[in-house]
C-alpha cells in the first residue's frame, strides 16, 4: 500500500514497485489496490487513524491482503 502525503505519490510509487516484483518473480496482491494520500491528516497525535471511515477501509484491505496471504502460502 503505498502512501504519501500528498495525493498521487503512493499511485506513483505503486509501478516501479510492480516492476521490481514482477522481475524477482515475487507474487504480489492485485485486488483491491489501496493508494492512500494526505498521511498527516489521517491520524490524531497520538499516530492512531483519525477517521472512523478510514478505520473501517484499512480493516477490509487488512482482511483482503490476510486472504490473500492465506491462499498464497505453501503448505
């Protein structure tokens, strides 16, 4: 999930990532994709996430990347 603090660093972070992935043969999660921008107002002063909608998307996206996790481990 790549992030910034401006609006489209993380989208622009996110191809030369892939790149590297891809050519080290390394699978990587497709869907969902999350780019996440303006990190200085996501969460308060204590570091904890600020918005109860945006709790509630990291947690769905936690879930889908578990999923994912899970499905894609050797057994």
């Amino acid at each position: 999930v790549p992030g910034s603090p401006g609006g489209m660093g993380g989208f622009g972070a996110n191809h030369p990532l892939r790149q590297s992935l891809v050519f080290l043969d390394m699978p990587a999660m497709h869907q969902p994709e999350a780019y996440i921008g303006g990190l200085a107002t996501l969460c308060d002063g204590d570091g904890r996430i600020a918005r109860d909608d945006t709790r509630d998307f990291l947690k769905r996206f936690m879930s889908s990347f578990a999923e994912w996790v899970a499905r894609n481990t050797p057994e």
